[in-house]
C-alpha cells in the first residue's frame, strides 16, 4: 500500500524503524525520486500535550550539523491533514544497531570505524550542546549511517522525540530514553516505578554515550545482569549503581552470583591497546550513576577531542613480535612541546614494550630511520598497521608474541529446535568471523615478522660490510705503518738511543696486527656465512607463506556457514517445517558441525601451527643477529682503538722521521769534504722524504675511503625503498 503527502510518496513495506509514537519509512520525492527518510506520527502521539508534540519540529528546526540527520520539511497526510509528517535526510547505512548487529561486528568495530563513530558522535553532541539541546535518548538504534562515495561512513544523531532545550545548569524531571542506555537514576523511576523526587541534568545524555560507545568497541552491553538487563531489572539496577569507581563493566555471569567487574576493554575488541589506553578513562568517568561526580560536557569534549586529534604511529617490535598503535597527543601543542613530540613516542614505546630509550632502534620501509627527541611530529613517517615502524631492541628481549585468545564457541543445540538452532547459528557466525579475523591477524604478524628480519639482516649485513672495510682500512695502515718502521729502523740505526718513541712501536704493531687477524679469522669471515645462512632460512619461510591457503579455506567455510544461517533464518520465518523441511534442517545442521570443526582444524593446525613456527624461528634468528651485533659493535670499540694507536704511531714515526731528516742533513754538512759520504746521505734524506709522501698519501686514501663509507651510511639511512619479501596470498 502506498500512501503520500503532498511532494513525497512511500509503501508501508518500506519500514526503517518504528517507536511508541511515530514510525519511520523510506520515501521518494514526487518531481525527483530523491530517497528520502519520512517520520509519521500515530494517533498516541497525539495523546501528548501539544508543546511536547511541537518540540521535536522545533528542535531540528533549530539544528544545522553534518552529524545530525537534517530537517528537510513538515508536511501533512493526503488522507488526513491533521497528522504531520517530518521529511528528513535518508542514511543509506541503516543504524550503527544495525551494524553492530553483522555477525563480523559482534566483537565490537574495527578502530578506525570506530573512531570515526566517536568523531561524528562527539562533533554532533557538542552542536547539541552549542544550541543547548538535550537529546534523552542517545542509543545506536538513533545513531545514522551514511556511506559516502569514497565507502566512508558518516553517522549522524537522530529521533530528537525526547530532545528539548536544556542548558548546563538546568534540570528536568520527565522520563524518556531506552531502558539499557538510561541513566541509573532515571531507570529507577521509568523502568523500577519507584516514586522519586529526583531532578535530571544534561549529564544524563554523557551516560547514554558512555553505553553506546562501549556497545561500539566491544559489540556487548557493558552492564549485563544473568538473563540479560530486560529480564532481570532490580539486579541491572544494582550494577549501574553500586559500580567501583574505574570501573566501566559489571556481568553477573550465575543466578544470585556475584558481579564481576572489569576495568578495561575486553582482550576480544578490535581496539588496540593505545586507543584502550586512551578510552577507558573517559567511559570511566560518563558511566558514573552520581551525578556530582560525573564529568560534564566540557571535560568530555576537551578528552574526547584530545584523542581525535592524536596522531596515530604504528610500532612493530620485532623481538617481541607485538604490534603497538602509539597515540600521540597533538591537539593544542605549544610551539616548546611541539618540538618535544618524538620524545614523547620514544616514552610511550618504553611504557608500551618496555624497552628503555637507549636501547630502542629503529627501521621504516627496510633502512634505518633516525629519530632524534627534537624532530617534529610532523616529520614523522606515515605508518598503517601494514606498514609499521619496525622497533628493534639492542638488549636480549622475552618473546611476547600475538596477544590472540581464541573465541569460546556456545554448544551446539542436541534437539531439533528452529529457534534455538536460529540463535546457535547467528551466535557462530560471528565467532567464526572471530576466528578468521584473528587467523589473518596472526598471518599479518607472519608477514611483519619476516619483513623485519629481513630488514634487520640486511642492516645487520651493511653493518658487516661496514666493519670489513675498517678492517681493511686499519690493516692498509698497519701495513703502512710497519713498512714505515722497518725503514726508519734502517735510516736511524746509528742514532736510535736518541727516540725511544721508535722501539715503544715496534711492540704495539704487532699487537694490532693479532686484533685484526683476530676480527677477521673467528668474526668477519663467520659472520658472511651467517648471514646467508640466514637469507636461507628466511627464504623457506616466505615460501611458505606465500603457498598458504588456510585463510581462502576458512573464508569458503564461513560463506557455507552463512548460508546455513540464512536457511534457518527462513525456517525460523516459516515456524512450523513440513516434514521435509525438517529434514533438510538437520542435514544442515550436520553439515553446520562439520564445517565449524574445519574451521577450528584449519586455525589451529595450519595457522597457529605456522604462526608458531615462526616465532620460533624468530627467536634462532635474534639469536644469530644479536650475538653478531654485540661483536660488531666490539670491533669497532677496538677499530678505533687500533686506528687511534696507528695515528699516535704514525706521528711518532713523522717525529722520528723528521729528526732523522734533520740529523742526517747534519751529518751531511759536516761530511761535505767526503764525496761518497755526502752522497749517501743525499740519498737517505731522499728516500725519507719520498717515505713521507707515501705514508701521507696512504693518510689521505684512507681519509678518503672512511668518507666515502660514512656518506653511503647516510645515504642507505634515508633511502625510501622498500625491502620485498614474499607475501602471502591475498583472495
């Protein structure tokens, strides 16, 4: 049936929702075929006194916000002018209820959708708030989505039927809202019946968001007595207000058992522990039954807006194989702190890891990246969860690992039961989705894991190659050194006793050539086969990786498992199956059985397992390469040890060398009657000279080929490039 105003027309079988009052469709407008939402209002809606019947007009009329569903006209029924319809702005998303009801949500949003519920929810309240509104009933079921043509969501605030003007300081004592979101002190009165003379602030609506926005992140209630808050109303009263402080949770998992209370987010959120970090103490403080105690709107708005405006830096800390979301705050920064800003990252990455700033290195995109505590936030890389910092420790660090917990399946119902097999089946689809999101997870992980020890041997290799060429350096100059002694020896025999500088390197030589020996014999040389024995055995890993199909098998699992659903969606429609129906029902659920237990096989012996030999692995290689490391930075404590002695050595033979020059030239003088005499010692003073030049053009190779390896460090430490390995499989 169809029925029309005078510009919009809808069917009744379009229904976007409907409440005590008022029902709601999808409309098209009559010139345009523009989608419109259209609110009618039913005859008990007229029961109400007539500003209350007004307010609701007044009130949109009164708002203009992208995050509040727009007031396009009021218009009247074709039939029956007297009942008023609103035409407002269609959401093609539905409701973020509907959303947090897709079995993949069941567990709460991704972050970065929820992230941008908390923007638009919080930008939408503070226009309520700038206007001195008051919504009253503040639920996902009133919170819109629209999907853009990029797919990014919008969610915008609506059913203003409880809203009317309130300013801070005010209070009101009519009771609107939905039972679950309501504020302890109104739930009392609306839902207890309990006589009460108690006044309401606009800190009711903080409560109502503090519910929504945990039903957002964790897919849960947060206060949920046994049999569920509808069914046993005393005890979710009593949660909501005999709560701890801090606390932002309460379950009574058994019948008159005790409220278990949480402090924090659940493991099994999407959230990452940095937004959690960030989050908990503003649900903390909204999800407060004392109204004195309760922050006000402008303590939720400047918390709430600090975190928005965080920047977001992905750290994955490759020893200990977790991945870090470090949040950042940036809002307001004071040109002093602006400047301080990767200091502070250095201090969230120790509080997050542990790992002390002195021993935090770290790699972007396969280089090294040099953080220095005075850079700019801004100057810092772009990161995704793909595509993080890589944070190496240069201390021994205890492998942690992905923090996964595997999802608790309910049983399986034993009878044929429509509905309970209905419930099973909507309950396992999501916790299936759980299993494969937590499996891609753990393959993401696989994938971060390889590419940073990729990275880290090919540094830990530069670093190699680096410390070879020093060797090769310090040696040319030992060589140098010691052809240089050995002719000094020869020119100043016959006045040796006058430098004692000369016999003092004579026995330091040999001691550097049995450090360079040393290095090159038990470390370098070993070091070229660790490293490729290394490449190898990341190779095998990769391969593997890149052939595994466990992801593909379970997604084909959770589409039959789905369609299993569906069908019992439609039995559940139908009540009572013909005796074939019920047939097919329970092959269905037989066949329900066998693809849960695939996916469970699939999880654990294929994705865990390979998860598991990785880390393993990852521990061997951490091994190698910070044994290697210790060494490499030892060798160049004693290279620039050895190199400092040479140039000491090599400026007492200069000494000597000049000395000797000058003597011989004396002797030269006084030997000038003496033909052969003068000309032995034109000679010798020849040969020192051309000595001299030698040892300075050996002084300025080496000053050339130590410039050389310190401009390609720099170079190698700002290359963009990124290092490949094999990745695995994407459907």
């Amino acid at each position: 049936m169809t029925i029309s105003t005078a510009n919009h027309l809808w069917s009744l079988d379009d229904v976007l929702g409907q409440g005590a009052t008022a029902s709601v469709y999808k409309a098209r407008n009559k010139k345009t075929g523009e989608l419109v939402a259209v609110k009618v209002f039913n005859l008990v809606s007229y029961n109400r006194p007539y500003e209350v019947q007004m307010r609701e007009f007044e009130v949109l009329q009164k708002l203009n916000h992208v995050n509040i569903v727009k007031l396009f006209a009021v218009e009247e029924m074709h039939m029956n002018p007297k009942q008023k319809v609103l035409v407002m702005e269609f959401c093609s998303g539905g409701s973020l209820l509907n959303l947090l009801e897709e079995p993949e949500n069941a567990f709460g949003l991704p972050e970065s959708e929820f992230l941008i519920v908390l923007q638009c929810v919080v930008q939408g309240m503070n226009h309520l708030r700038e206007n001195g509104v008051v919504h009253r009933d503040i639920k996902p079921g009133n919170i819109m989505r629209q999907v853009g043509e990029d797919g990014h969501s919008v969610y915008k605030l609506t059913d203003f039927g409880a809203a009317r003007e309130l300013e801070d300081d005010e209070k009101f004592v009519s009771i609107y809202g939905t039972e679950e979101y309501l504020h302890p002190d109104m739930y009392e009165r609306a839902v207890l019946k309990k006589p009460q003379q108690k006044a309401y602030g606009v800190s009711v609506d903080l409560w109502s968001i503090g519910v929504t926005f945990y039903h957002a992140a964790t897919g849960s209630l947060p206060f949920i007595p046994y049999g569920g808050p509808r069914r046993n109303k005393k005890i979710m009263y009593k949660i909501t207000t005999e709560k701890p402080e801090g606390a932002i949770a309460g379950v009574q998992k058994v019948e008159d058992g005790p409220i278990e209370w949480s402090y924090r987010l659940p493991h099994c959120c999407q959230l990452s522990e940095g937004l959690k970090t960030q989050l908990v103490p503003v649900l903390a403080s909204i999800l407060e039954a004392n109204q004195e105690k309760c922050w006000g709107f402008v303590q939720f708005f400047a918390a709430t807006t600090d975190i928005l405006h965080c920047i977001t830096v992905h750290i994955f800390s490759l020893q200990q194989a977790t991945a870090h979301s470090i949040y950042i705050h940036f809002h307001n920064t004071t040109p002093c702190n602006f400047i301080q800003m990767v200091s502070i990252l250095f201090e969230d990455v120790q509080a997050q890891t542990g790992i002390e700033l002195a021993a935090q290195q770290y790699l972007f995109l396969g280089h090294p990246l040099i953080l220095e505590p005075s850079m700019k936030v801004v100057n810092l890389p772009l990161t995704t969860p793909d595509r993080p910092i890589i944070l190496i420790s240069r201390r021994p660090e205890k492998l942690v690992g992905h923090p996964y917990k595997e999802p608790e399946a309910p049983a399986m119902p034993t009878k044929f039961d429509v509905m309970a097999d209905y419930t099973f089946s909507k309950t396992i689809v999501g916790v299936i989705h759980q299993y494969l999101r937590i499996a891609r997870s753990l393959q993401k992980y696989r994938e971060l894991i390889q590419q940073g020890f990729y990275s880290y041997i090919e540094n830990t290799g530069f670093e190699y190659s680096n410390v070879a060429h020093r060797i090769a350096m310090v040696n040319m100059k030992l060589l140098s050194s010691i052809s240089t002694e050995e002719h000094l020896h020869l020119f100043a025999q016959r006045f040796a006793h006058e430098f004692p500088d000369f016999v003092d390197n004579k026995k330091k030589l040999p001691l550097i050539e049995e450090d360079l020996q040393r290095m090159y014999g038990s470390g370098v040389r070993e070091f070229q086969n660790q490293l490729k024995h290394l490449h190898v055995m990341l190779s095998k890993h990769s391969e593997t990786l890149a052939q595994d199909k466990s992801i593909q098998k379970m997604e084909v699992l959770l589409g039959k498992i789905v369609a299993v659903h569906q069908q019992y969606c439609k039995d559940r429609m139908t009540g009572k199956l013909s005796y074939n129906d019920e047939q097919i029902h329970k092959f269905e659920k037989l066949n329900l059985s066998t693809y849960i237990k695939k996916v469970k096989s699939l999880f654990k012996d294929d994705c865990l397992q390979k998860y598991q030999d990785v880390l393993m692995a990852a521990v061997s290689w951490n091994r190698v390469l910070y044994k290697m490391q210790a060494s490499l930075e030892h060798f160049g404590v004693v290279l620039r040890q050895s190199m400092g002695d040479l140039h000491v050595c090599e400026a007492q033979q200069n000494k000597v060398l000049d000395r000797a020059v000058l003597r011989a030239l004396q002797q030269s003088v006084g030997a000038e009657g003496v033909d052969g005499q003068k000309k032995d010692d034109e000679h010798m003073i020849l040969k020192m000279n051309r000595l001299k030049d030698e040892m300075e053009a050996v002084a300025r190779e080496l000053q050339n080929n130590n410039n050389m390896i310190e401009s390609l460090a720099v170079v190698t430490a700002t290359l963009p490039l990124e290092k490949k390995v094999p990745q695995a499989n994407r459907p």
